[in-house]
C-alpha cells in the first residue's frame, strides 16, 4: 500500500498542474490545512532536480500568502472561523494565557513554527488575534519558512539520488519517521 501510494505522489510531482497543487496545498497549510507541503514538496524536488530552487520558491510564496490568510482569520474572523481551528488543536481555553506569552515572545514563536512542524496555522491565527506587527510577523514568516523549504530543496538537490535511493528502500521507516514529526506537532500545539 505504502508503494503505491509512494508511485502515485512521485506522480502527481511529475504532473502538469504540480505547481499549482503545491502553492494551494502550502497556501491553505499556513491558515486551516493540518497537512504540511512537505508531502507534495520532497517528491517534486526528487522527480526534478534542477528545479528545486523554484519548487523552494513557489512553497514559501504559498506558505508566506496563505500566513497573511491565517492572520486575517485571527483579526478579523477570530470569533468565529479563528476558534473553530483553535478548538481543532485544544487551544481555545489556552487562548488568554498564550496571547500573554505570545506578546513577549511572538517573533520567536512566529520564526520557530515556520521552521519547525510545529502547525503554523496556529501561529498564524494567533498573530492576527492578538495584533502582532504584521511587517513583523511578514518578516518572520519569509524568514523562517523559506529557511524551511529551501534547506530542503538544497538538501534534496545535493543529494537527490541518494536519499531517493533510501526513501524507496525504506517506505515504512520514513512514513513512520513522517506520522512522528506530524503526530508530533499537533501535540506540542495541545501541551504547550
């Protein structure tokens, strides 16, 4: 199952549309999607090598655009669409406490979730909640997520065939390494 489910991503990072797929799926990623574009990103990058710059470049633009979305949810839909996600992540009774936290420390918190898999839909949210500096929290979001995506376009264009070589071998290993990170960020959003 893993296989094909394998052959059929390596496919679709291949198609025609992957481009687009990718800016939408990292678009909504930073504003509701609980998915990382990391999944459609890594094959893109390993089907064509030579474009990982550009593969790097159209995530952040996606990611960063869809972040300013997650920000006018905050400020502006908070009440509504903004607690719907933070209820999803068990954060809605945090909120006072972590708007007090997130005040002293939301650069930092803004720089950490765009590198991290920590989900930075929650972030992003809060940011515009609270009335975080927008220039700010653009400046952080470039920074921390093209520093995400191009470490790991560069990384697969380095070594591209190598690590293709060991993702294929072995499948189970990396979808598990994969659910552990992605399990893994949803619980740091509920116990932090």
């Amino acid at each position: 199952m893993l296989r094909r489910l394998y052959d059929w991503t390596m496919g679709l990072a291949s198609h025609r549309h992957a481009n687009a797929s990718l800016f939408t799926v990292s678009f909504i990623e930073s504003s509701v999607f609980p998915i990382p574009p990391d999944v459609l990103m890594i094959p893109m990058v390993l089907a064509q090598r030579a474009r990982a710059w550009a593969i790097a470049f159209i995530a952040t633009a996606g990611s960063v655009l869809g972040a300013l979305l997650g920000y006018a949810i905050g400020a502006i839909l908070m009440d509504s669409v903004g607690m719907w996600v933070l209820t999803m992540y068990g954060k809605e009774a945090a909120f006072d406490d972590l708007a007090a936290r997130f005040a002293e420390f939301g650069g930092w918190a803004v720089l950490v979730a765009a590198l991290t898999p920590f989900p930075f839909k929650v972030i992003t949210i809060f940011s515009g909640a609270v009335g975080f500096s927008l220039p700010l929290f653009v400046l952080t979001s470039i920074i921390g997520r093209a520093g995400r995506f191009y470490v790991v376009a560069g990384l697969l264009w380095r070594f591209g065939p190598p690590i293709r070589d060991f993702i294929e071998r072995r499948l189970g290993l990396m979808f598990s390494i994969f659910m552990a990170c992605l399990i893994g960020g949803f619980a740091a959003v509920r116990y932090l």
